[in-house]
C-alpha cells in the first residue's frame, strides 16, 4: 500500500532540520530521477521510430511492386 501525503507529511513532522532537508533533497533527486527516465524512454522510442522510417528496405523493389502489392492484398481480403 502506497503512503498517502499525510502520512509522508507525519513523518516529515517528525524529523529534526537536517533530516527534513536530507529528504526533501532525496525526494527532489527522485522526482528529477523520475523525469529524466521518462525523457530517455521517450527518446529512445523516438529513435526507434525514426529508425524504422529510415531504413532503406521497405521490402518492396519500387512503386509499382508496392501498389501491385498492396491490390493484391485488398482482392485476397475482399474474396474471403
């Protein structure tokens, strides 16, 4: 069970000055901690993104093979 802000509140009250500011830099560092691990999962989703787009072989030769292709799978889909 997560602790609710009253509680973390309680026990902040009940630390002396050099302790409360002890933990309020520990939780400062946490939350930057946080952040900066959702900035790095971001990028790196970006990345892999840009990657996919990037990449040369797209797995058909030209146009014309992709939109043959493509007609092809819509008659397959539309005969079922």
């Amino acid at each position: 069970m997560a602790p609710t802000a009253t509680v973390v509140n309680d026990l902040l009250n009940t630390l002396e000055e050099d302790d409360l500011n002890a933990a309020i830099r520990y939780i400062q560092f946490l939350s930057v901690s946080r952040k900066q691990e959702k900035v790095n999962q971001s990028k790196e989703a970006l990345q892999e993104i840009q990657r996919m787009f990037a990449d040369g072989d797209k797995g058909w030769n030209s146009e014309a093979e992709m939109i043959e292709d493509m007609a092809e799978f819509r008659r397959s889909r539309l005969n079922q």
